[in-house]
C-alpha cells in the first residue's frame, strides 16, 4: 500500500504536467464590423485602425493579403468605409477583410 500511494501520486503529477507543456495557446480569432479610421500602407503589409461599431474599441491590424493590399492602394478601400474582418488576437494580422457593401 505504501508503495502504490507515492507511484500514483507521482504518475499523476507527470500526466499534468505533461498536458500543460504539451498543450499551445490558443488564440482567439476576433470578428468585428468596423470603420476605417486610418491606413498605412508599406511595401509589402499595410497596418490599419479600425473603429468597432459595436464597442468603440479602437483597433490596429495588420493586412498582409496581397488582394486587400491591392484594393488598398487602388483606393476601393478607403478611411471612413465599414468593414467586416476577422484577425487573429494575438499576432493583430488580419485572416479577413472586407466592405460590408461588397468590393
């Protein structure tokens, strides 16, 4: 009896501590509508802030797809238009970026 207690309760602590270094965070990707308030464009990203319509939240992502960037320097996508996007939390790069109105 005594032999089993102290085993179990060592394999116990390996299984916990094997699922907290093994498990990656996670993190969370952020749909909103927003309006533009500003942009950025670079060579090769662009970094916008939005307004959330919803919150008042301001929020600054980072446009990577080369489509969107396009639409950006053509000025299809302009301050003051309302977009739908979806960005990633922790990184603040954008999966999706779009007119509300349709582009």
């Amino acid at each position: 009896m005594r032999k089993v207690l102290p085993s179990s309760i060592a394999l116990a602590l390996f299984t916990a501590s094997l699922v907290t270094i093994c498990s990656p965070a996670q993190a969370a990707e952020v749909k909103m509508i927003a309006t533009i308030e500003r942009i950025e464009l670079k060579e090769k990203s662009a970094t916008v802030t939005l307004k959330d319509t919803k919150s008042d939240k301001h929020v600054s992502v980072t446009v990577n797809d080369d489509l969107t960037l396009d639409k950006l320097r053509d000025k299809r996508i302009l301050e003051g238009d309302e977009i739908r996007l979806k960005y990633d939390d922790a990184t603040g790069v954008a999966t999706y970026f779009r007119k509300t109105a349709g582009c």
